[in-house]
C-alpha cells in the first residue's frame, strides 16, 4: 500500500512542478523562418499510374470475362 500512495504523491508534485513552470504560448504569426514550401515528391504521378493501372486491370478482366460468356453463348 505504501508504494502506491508513494507512487500517487510522487505523480501529484510532477504534475504540480510541470503546472508551475507551464507558461502560455501567444500564436501572433511572428516567425523568423520564411513559409513551408512543399518539395515535388511525384507522388501525384504515381497515384495517376496506380489507377490507370487499376482501370486497365479491371477492364482487361471484364473483357476476359466477356469473351469467356460470348465464347460459351457461341460455341
């Protein structure tokens, strides 16, 4: 029992020490550093590849399929 109320009293005065040197933060736009400008990565260029590949697949799956159906309706 003792090592819990230890263990209470020890997180009570972090807390309190963590609370008494907590100072506020004003955001008033002032920064010395110019603004983030994002690097090109290409990653837009590949999530055009990535679904143009998908519409190729799925298109060339359907027409498999089309084929195997007429092929059976045919013959």
């Amino acid at each position: 029992m003792n090592k819990k109320k230890n263990f209470f009293l020890v997180s009570i005065l972090a807390i309190g020490i963590l609370a008494l040197f907590n100072t506020p933060v004003l955001a008033d736009g002032y920064s010395p550093y110019q603004p983030h400008i994002p690097e090109e990565t290409g990653l837009i260029d590949g999530m055009i590849f990535n679904i143009v590949a998908v519409i190729s697949y799925l298109s060339g799956i359907a027409s498999i399929g089309l084929a195997k159906f007429l092929s059976s309706r045919v013959g």
